[in-house]
C-alpha cells in the first residue's frame, strides 16, 4: 500500500493530478511545508508499506506520462485530419469528371450537379429502352407480357429472364400443350439474360377461332409464361439453398460453435423441407447437412424431429435411390434422443426402417438402421410397436449373417424382456435351432453371449421351450461354451444347464414311486453318458490348445510373447457344477 504526500508550491497554486492517479493518495499543507524542512515542488512524500517508512518520489515520471499522452493525441488528430484532407480530394476529383461529362456544369455548385447527373442518367435510360423496341435485347427486369399484333389477329408474347439451358425446353413444351399456331420465334441472350419473343396465332386444328376465344387462349398463354418464369425462379433459389446447404454442411463438420448457431438462424425447417423433396441431389446435400448438425447436439436433435421429418419419410424404398444411407444414418443420429421424442406418431417411421432392412442390400446402411432400432427398443414401451410392425422375424433372419447379429441379437435380448417380444420369439419356427446355432460360433463371443441371455429368457419357466432346446441338441452345445466360451458366456451356459437339471428333476419327483428304481438307473446312465461327453470335450480342447502353441511355436515369435500364449491357452477351464 502506496500513500503519497504532496508538496504544493504555494498556497495559491492547486496541483490535482493526485485525483486522477488511482494508485496514490494526496495530502497537501496550505503552507507548502512538511515537518521543518520544506520539499521541493518536484517532489512528494510516499509511505511504502513493505519498508515501513516515508520516502521520496519524483513528479516527473507523472509529467511524462502527460506528455506522452498529449503527443499521441496530437498524432490521432494529425493522422484524422491528413484522411479528412484526402477523402475531400476524391470528392472534389469525382465532381470534376461530372462536370466534364455533363455540359453546361461549370459554375454549378455540388448539389446541382448531382441533380442535374441523376436527370441525365434516367433520360439515358429512358432512350435505350426506346431504342431496344425494335429489337430482342433483353432487359434487367424480368417480365412476361402478351398483346395482339397490330392489324392482324396475332398475338405477340415475350418471356425476358435470366438464362437458364431448362427454360428453352420448358417454354417449347408448354407451347405444344396450348391451341395456337406458332408463326415466329426469336431469342437473344445478353450477359447472362434472355429474352424470348413468340408469334402466334389461335387455332382449333386447322381453324382460327373467334375474338373471344382468341383472348382466352392469349391468357392462358400469359399464364403459362408466368408459370415457366416462377419455376425458372422457383430452381434458382433452390440451386443457391443446395449450396448454402453444403456449406452449413462444412462448417458444421469442422466446428462444434457452428452447429449451434446454424439452428439459432433457423436453418432446420429449410433443410428438413428440402430432405423432403422429390429431388434426389437436394435430398442428399440437405440429409448430409441434417445428419452434421445432429452430431453430439441433444437440441438440433430435437428441433429436427419437431419439424416433422419422423412423420414425412418416404412410404416407398427404392433400391437405386442414393439418399437412402444418409435417411437411415440420420435415423441412426436422431434414435439417441431417448423416450420422450419416440412416442405415439413418431414412431411411424419405423416401417421406414423395416423396408430398408427388407430390401437394401448395403451392409453400411443396414447397419445404420439396426443402430436406430437397438437405441428405440431400449425403452421398453417401444417394444410393443417394434414387434407389432414385424420386426422380429427380420431380426432373425438378420442373426445369421455374422455381420448384422450383434446387432440384431442385441434388439432381439431387449424386446423379450416384454411380454410380447418373448410371445414373437416363441411363436418363430426358427427359435430356438438358430440361437442354439449362434452358441457355436466360436470366433463371435458376443454374439454368443447374447444368444444365450436369450435363451434363458425363454427357458425360464417355459418347459415347452425347455424341451425344445433339448430336442435341438443344445445340450452339447453348452458344455462346450461352459468350457472353452468366455467368462460370461460360460455363466449363462451354466446357469442354462441348472434350468435344464431343475426342470429334469421336477419331471422326476413327479414319477417317484413303484418306477424309482427304475428312473434311477436311468439317471445313472445319463451321468455316465454326461462323463464320456465331457471327457470328450476335454480332449478336443486339449487338442485345439496343442495345435494353437504349435503354430505359435512355428510361426517364431519371440520367448516371451510365446511364454505368455503358451500359458494362456493352456490355462484351465472350469468345467459346469
């Protein structure tokens, strides 16, 4: 803490820069003295905390801070003045070119002789368009105009816009729809500007029809230009939409900030119009943009399902259409918003995705669409609209291919926790020989895992499906996961094999009595039986171990990677309680 003692150099005089100096705090005596000895006006008192006593401090510093100040004042207003003097210039040197250019303007005074320019310029104008009568120049402003020739019972039509290569073919078309007789034709093109001059007479095959008739079929004509000029217009801010499209696309690929402000400038309602349309490239430009700003952003997610596009998708798949990955990997986005976004009507969609799976045969885009369902039919109300629009025997179909089972089996073990996903799986021919099927696939642990959690939701007090299994022949099967399969996959093994033995047991204490010794032998005879199988199994893994370490071995991989295999294959496996 800094406090400063100021020396006035005479009463009359006053110093008040200790005001405007927020680091020192001023006490002057009216006298100009301190203590006996008087200081200096250059110089003031400072009480520095750290050293705990008065020292002095110069004024000059604060003096050339002031003139620092002043000379960058006087240079700020010396360099405004300089940019003043030359903007005058150029206005002075502009008025002179007028004033060459427009006669009798040398002693006019500024405002006159822009006055008297602008009067010029539209006169100017005015006289071109009087020039260009006789000829097809075209014109700034776009324009359709139809009118009778003078003394004839033609009529003259003229269509002036920018060019556009479509336009020609639009107007012929709707030229050969109309009942009139095309007499001449001309077309010019200026800077990017078109126009079309068309004379034409009204017939009826080969018969001129009356005056009033001929005036109805020069509106409709007039009316048909209107028409080709709006969609000439109408396709031109499309084009400029599909490029700002892109570029939304772009920036929000690169920039997380830009996703968000996009949406705050009201872009998703255009996009989401323009996915709709029956336009595959402004479909494709506007989908990709969608699917961008949906990245990692809840609110966008939100805001593109508020704009209806759940309820608007296409009700026809075409196998050729290549919009199609970029719909269902938007699905695929929009699927994580969760339960409240995917009730009721939203839900409609789901067809949608249904008919992908049915007829596209792209892995990529499949996959996007078991990723949307997989989200959906985590919440378990969606269960009850997943199953009742069929999903479930394509999911089973799907478990077959390795590369869509995860995936499928995962959609599978989520809608049998409910009442009417178990009833789907129970009333499919395929189930359960196509899970039992997936439990030997050793080179697919997951797949297997999920089979068997599958399994053991319809097993469980099911003895229809118990004995099913059974019949399929899973029991050998399941030794065989509960021995070589994978942490979880041998505890679901296990945990099916106890089902299997309570349900045997329950069979059993229903037939004790005269015919117990009898179905005591039988028991032994299945626990021997159940001994050589497990001993058989033992050995062929005994033996796939043996060949894995010589192929190790062979292939020369270093002591202590080969080490470290060696005693991981040949580690022990837990056989089943």
């Amino acid at each position: 803490m800094v406090h400063s003692f100021y020396e006035k150099s005479s009463s009359s005089g006053s110093d008040i820069s200790g005001l405007f100096n927020p680091t020192l705090q001023t006490v002057g005596a009216s006298n100009g003295d301190v203590a006996n000895g008087g200081l200096s006006s250059s110089h003031s008192l400072v009480y520095e905390s750290e050293k705990g006593e008065l020292v002095k401090f110069s004024s000059a510093a604060r003096v050339g801070k002031n003139e620092i100040c002043e000379a960058k004042a006087l240079a700020a207003l010396k360099n405004h003045s300089e940019a003043e003097r030359r903007r005058r210039e150029r206005i002075n040197g502009h008025l002179a070119t007028l004033r060459g250019l427009v006669p009798s303007t040398e002693k006019m005074d500024k405002a006159t002789l822009l006055a008297e320019v602008i009067k010029q310029v539209k006169e100017l104008k005015k006289s071109a368009v009087e020039a260009s009568k006789g000829f097809v120049i075209p014109m700034d402003a776009d324009e359709v105009k139809v009118e009778p020739c003078d003394g004839s019972m033609s009529y003259s039509a003229t269509i002036c816009c920018d060019f556009r290569p479509e336009i020609i073919s639009d107007l012929r078309q709707t030229l050969d729809s109309l009942p009139l007789h095309l007499e001449k034709a001309e077309i010019s093109t200026l800077a990017g500007r078109m126009k079309n001059v068309f004379v034409f007479t009204c017939c009826k095959g080969n018969v001129s029809i009356d005056t009033e008739a001929s005036q109805a079929v020069a509106r409709t004509v007039h009316q048909a230009l209107c028409s080709v000029l709006e969609k000439a217009s109408a396709s031109l801010d499309w084009e400029e939409k599909e490029e700002a499209a892109k570029e939304i696309e772009r920036l929000a690929k690169e920039d997380e900030k830009v996703r968000e402000l996009a949406t705050e400038l009201g872009v998703v309602t255009v996009l989401v119009s323009m996915a709709l349309s029956d336009v595959a490239s402004r479909r494709r430009v506007a989908l990709k943009a969608l699917i961008h700003l949906s990245y990692g952003n809840h609110k966008n997610k939100a805001l593109i399902v508020e704009a209806g596009i759940l309820c608007k998708l296409p009700k026809k798949i075409e196998l050729e259409d290549e919009s199609i990955r970029e719909f269902a990997d938007l699905l695929s986005s929009l699927s994580s918003l969760g339960n409240i976004q995917f009730r009721d009507s939203s839900l409609n969609f789901l067809q949608f995705l249904i008919d992908i799976l049915k007829s596209c045969r792209s892995f990529d885009t499949k996959e996007s669409c078991l990723v949307a369902m997989c989200n959906i039919s985590t919440v378990l109300e969606n269960a009850g609209p997943l199953v009742s629009n069929g999903v479930v025997p394509i999911l089973l179909e799907l478990c077959s291919e390795k590369g869509t089972s995860e995936k499928a089996l995962t959609i599978l073990g989520n809608l049998g926790v409910t009442l009417m996903g178990k009833k789907a799986l129970e009333n499919s021919s395929t189930v359960p020989k196509c899970l039992i099927e997936i439990l030997s696939w050793e080179d697919e642990p997951k797949c297997q895992e999920l089979s068997a959690n599958i399994l053991i939701i319809l097993a469980h007090k099911n003895s229809t499906q118990i004995n099913k299994m059974v019949e399929s022949g899973i029991i050998p099967v399941l030794l065989q996961v509960a021995l070589l399969g994978t942490s979880s996959a041998q505890k679901r093994a296990r945990k099916l094999l106890r089902l299997f033995r309570d349900e045997r047991q329950i069979k059993m204490a229903k037939h004790s009595g005269p015919h117990s010794s009898r179905i005591a032998l039988e028991n032994q005879r299945d626990r021997e039986e159940g001994k050589r199988m497990m001993k058989s199994l033992v050995r062929e893994s005994l033996h796939r171990n043996m060949e894995i370490i010589t192929k190790r071995v062979n292939a020369g991989e270093d002591s202590s990677n080969g080490l470290k295999s060696l005693l991981t294959s040949t580690s022990s496996k837990s056989l089943p309680n």
